[in-house]
C-alpha cells in the first residue's frame, strides 16, 4: 500500500459526547441538584438553624463544600491523578473558581432559600439558564444567541414573574418578591453562571475532577472562616442531622464534578438544555418532603413557562 492511501486512525470521541450518555448523566444531575431545596431547608430544621442566623448557614455550607472538595480530590489521587504541584497560576485559577462558584454563590442561595420556598426557589433558580446563554453569545463564537433563543428568554423570564404574583388586586397585579429571598436566589443563579463558563475554561487543561475538588474544598474552607467569624455554629448533631449532611457532601461531589466533565466535552448551550429539569424535581420534592404546595396556579404555570423556555433557548437547530 502507497503512503498516499495509507489511512489515518481516526481519534475516538469522548463517550461523554455520546447522546444517550449525555441525557443519562445531565439528568442524574439534575435530579441531585432538584433534592438539595428540600435537603438544605430539612438541615435548617435538623440542626436547629433560625432563618436570621445567616453565620450558622454559612458554617452550614461550609462543611458541606469543604467535606466534598476532600472526598473528590482523596478519590482522585487514589486513581493516580496529579492533584497538588500546581503553578501559582492554576493554584489562583481554582482560588478565584472556588470563591465565586461555591463561596459567593452559596452565600447568596443559602440566605435566599431561607426566605422563600423550596418551590419558589427552584424555579427563580432556573434563571441560571437564561444566563448561561447570555453569556455564552458573547464569550463563544459557535453559540450564538439566537431568535428561538431570545424567545425562549422572555418566556423564561415571564415564568419568574408569575411564581412572585401575589396577593393584591385579586392577586394578580402585586408581586410577592423580596430581595433577600427571590432576589437572592436569582443573584445565585447569576454567580452559577457566570462560574461555570469560567470553570469549562479551567477544565480545557485541568482534570475536571480535581479542578471541582479544589473549588469546593477552598471555597467551602472560606465559608467556614466567615461563617465562624461571624459567630455561627453547628450543633445537634443527631443520627438523622449527620445522614442528611453526608448525603449533601455525596450530591455536592457527584453534580458538580459530572457537570464539569459534560462541560468540558460539550457545547454551554447544550449542556445547559438539561436543567429544565432541576425546577420539576426541585419542585416535586419540595412539595413530596416539605408539604409546599406545588398546585397553585402561579406555581403551575410558571414550572411550564420556565421549562418552555429553557427548551426554546437549549434545543438543537435543524440540520439544513
């Protein structure tokens, strides 16, 4: 055979760029991060933390991060990846990831979803989409915004004003929205991001792994140094308190950590289809868990308006 028919291997995709793989992985996801609205309300309850004593919130979180920051990068080093001997340039890349996506992040959402609902905080959450997309216009030349997308933005962003319809004129013309609820928690949604293109950034020559080891480890370290140094604790440590923390170091560990490798491997707009899904599974389970009320009709038409539009801003193009 001539060299000039010699064939070249062609490299294999990652299995993570294979659909079904993708939809399978996304949701898993979706369904952990739907659970942590009942979960981080059931810890308030558990652990004896009032809604003002934000600095027992922020230890709260802390040892929630920090826990699964140590499990990822213990889990990784005994799979033989490289996890310290960093440049200082990587070492503040992971500093500044940690204390925007889970530090500055989880101070905005822990408060907020201690003034608002479960429900309710599941489906501001889902701004996060919206901003995703938004960014990813400006930052990638192969994800522009689109006309179905801008579409998918406005019915979006009317699903968030009917959840906070409340009660005045007949309930229809008075929103029921409080910056240090709804409004936090949209400030989240915002930070998430914005951090999590950063992050796909990061990932492009870090173990995606490690990387999310890092950034839950540093940034859960910093929650625990403000939340301590503003007087907060953690105390009540019961046998149901302390399954239901181990059970938040798990979901942490396992979302981000397979979001991060789905982020590396696929497109923002993609990836970000999938999270239609945490305000259902976050509203089910705030209703199943907390006895929220999931039926009333804001509630009902918002959940389909911000899934409308999540799916008219994340779906693929026909093929020309």
């Amino acid at each position: 055979m001539s060299a000039s028919t010699t064939s070249v291997p062609l490299a294999h995709p990652s299995p993570l760029t294979d659909r079904k793989t993708v939809f399978l992985l996304a949701t898993f996801c979706c369904l952990l991060w739907g659970s942590s609205y009942p979960a981080i309300k059931g810890g308030y309850a558990l652990f004896g933390i009032a809604t003002d004593d934000i600095a027992s919130k922020l230890v709260f979180a802390g040892w929630r991060f920090a826990l699964a920051g140590g499990v990822l990068l213990a889990w990784a080093a005994a799979s033989g990846k490289r996890v310290g001997g960093w440049p200082a340039r990587t070492l503040g890349q992971f500093a500044l990831l940690g204390l925007v996506q889970t530090t500055l992040q989880y101070v905005f959402f822990y408060i907020g979803l201690a003034h608002t609902t479960g429900v309710k905080s599941s489906i501001m959450n889902a701004t996060g989409t919206f901003f995703s997309v938004l960014l990813a216009h400006w930052i990638y030349a192969n994800d522009r915004l689109s006309y179905g997308k801008a579409i998918g933005c406005v019915v979006g962003f009317a699903g968030v004003m009917v959840v906070n319809l409340g009660a005045g004129l007949g309930g229809l013309l008075a929103l029921d929205f409080t910056l240090l609820g709804e409004g936090f928690v949209v400030i989240a949604a915002a930070v998430l991001a914005a951090a999590s293109i950063y992050g796909k950034r990061i990932s492009q020559g870090v173990d995606p792994i490690v990387m999310t080891g890092w950034q839950l480890a540093i940034g859960g370290a910093a929650l625990l140094v403000l939340g301590y140094a503003l007087g907060g604790a953690l105390t009540r440590f019961t046998p149901a308190s302390t399954a239901l923390l181990a059970y938040m170091v798990l979901l942490s560990s396992l979302a981000i950590s397979i979001w991060s490798l789905l982020l590396k491997h696929n497109r923002v707009s993609l990836i970000t289809a999938f999270n239609f899904m945490v305000p259902v599974f976050g509203a089910l389970l705030s209703a199943l868990f907390l006895n929220e009320t999931i039926l009333e009709w804001r509630n009902a038409i918002a959940l389909v308006l911000v899934c409308a539009g999540i799916w008219l801003v994340t779906r693929e193009p026909r093929a020309p």
